[in-house]
C-alpha cells in the first residue's frame, strides 16, 4: 500500500479514535494531543499494518499502548519526586510544612540536578521523564549496564548534593 494510499485510509477509518482518546484522557486538550500522536505514530509505522487487517483495531492499539505508557512515566516521575522530598525532608530532620518551603527545596533539586555531569544528567534525566532503562540505552546508543551505573552514580551525586 502506497504512502498516500495509507494516509488517505488513516483519515476514514480515525473518527472513532477522538471520542476514545476523550474517555481515556478526561480532558479535551489531552485527548487532542494523544490523538494526534496516535496518528502520527501509525503514519511513522505504516510498514508495520498489514494490509487487509483491522485497521480500527490497529489504531485502537497504537492509542491504548500510548496512554499506558504516559501515565506510568508520570505516575514514575510523581513518584520520583515524592521520594526527593521524603529524602530531603529525612536529611534535614523535618517535614515541610507548607507549600513555600516545599517549592524552594524542589528548587535546591533542580539545582542540584542542573549541576551534575552531563554524562550523567542526560541518563538521569529521560530516567525521571520516566523512560526504562533499555529505552534510554537504545536512545543515547549506550550499553543497558552503563545507563544503570550512570543513573545510580547520578542519584549517589544528587543525595551529597543536598545534604551539603
């Protein structure tokens, strides 16, 4: 099937993908946005549909798997960030109180962070935008084994940061 060929059957048979996307999103703005995606996705991977299947299936697939994995990289990096405070409040041997306080510490991080070696900030980095560990190694052509040790080194640097 021809690139025009695809695109052209992309656009009939999508329709039913904006009122999913609303389902699954909640939100007008983000159900735009995965849409969007969704479509640009299936048209980076036209090779991978197989003419005469179900292309609605294909592309209810492409939606699904695109949702899934952005809520778990920000259901990760709302973890990530929980834990920074948690650690940070534990070093210094209180809790915040309000909110003020708490904004200035996540400052100190994000200072702290900007300071790291490049080297390990970039691992670090798409780590806590909520990437996997083999996405960001296939991402920066980088050994699985090294992106691990340059995260934990980064983590290691980070945690003599704040407490100094």
């Amino acid at each position: 099937m021809s690139s025009p060929e695809f695109a052209d059957l992309l656009l009939h048979q999508s329709d039913f993908l904006k009122p999913f996307a609303i389902v699954l999103t909640r939100d007008s703005e983000a159900a735009r946005d995965l849409y969007q995606e969704t479509m640009y996705r299936a048209l980076m991977h036209q090779e991978k549909y197989m003419e005469g299947t179900n292309i609605r299936a294909w592309l209810f697939t492409i939606m699904r798997n695109l949702f899934i994995n952005h809520y778990r990289r920000r259901a990760k990096q709302q973890l990530f960030q929980e834990q920074a405070l948690r650690d940070l409040a534990r070093l210094q041997h209180s809790y915040v109180i309000n909110e003020a306080e708490s904004s200035l510490r996540m400052k100190d991080i994000q200072y702290a962070i900007y300071r790291l070696p490049v080297l390990f900030k970039r691992p670090f980095l798409l780590y806590y935008e909520g990437f996997k560990y083999y996405e960001i190694a296939d991402m920066l052509h980088e050994p699985m084994g090294t992106i691990k040790s340059r995260i934990h080194f980064a983590r290691k640097m980070l945690k003599q940061q704040i407490a100094s």
